[in-house]
C-alpha cells in the first residue's frame, strides 16, 4: 500500500526559505527508476524530463545517466504550487 503524506508530515525537513533538503534514494535499483520515470510521464502530473539538456519522453534514455557519465538527466515534476526537481 502506498503511504500519502501531508504537508504536516514533512514540515519539519522543509527549510525556512520552503525547499526541501537534498533527498537520497538508498536502496534502489535502475527498474525501481524506471517504474518511477513511467509513472511521472505518464501525464499524472505536469513533468519535464530533460537528457544532456534536451527534453524527452524516452525514459530508458534518462536511466542511462545512472551508469554513463557522459549522460546526465533530470526531472522536473509540479505537484499543484511544488516543483520537484532531480537529476543524476
């Protein structure tokens, strides 16, 4: 079962400027990346996915960042008034 939080549930790790604090993900692997990018472009939330600075949807493109260093990528999702934004 997915866990929702709420604004009450991560206001303590917010700034005073209201950004988050980097966030790590532990424990993952490039399928568990690749579940979450589908999810994320699947147009459940305005989101922009960006390789060596061009905007894609070929997501397997964007996984590649996590074994190439000649490839970076980042996402960008807006959640109603937040922006959360990644890259590798």
């Amino acid at each position: 079962m997915i866990e929702r939080l709420s604004y009450g549930d991560i206001r303590g790790q917010l700034e005073p400027d209201g950004s988050l604090r980097d966030l790590y993900v532990f424990e993952t692997s490039v399928d568990d990346w690749l579940k979450f990018l589908e999810m994320v472009v699947a147009d459940t939330c305005p989101a922009q996915l960006t390789v060596n600075g061009e905007n894609t949807r070929e997501i397997r493109r964007a996984v590649r960042a996590f074994d190439d260093d000649e490839v970076t990528a980042s996402v960008t999702v807006q959640v109603g008034a937040i922006t959360l934004t990644g890259s590798g």
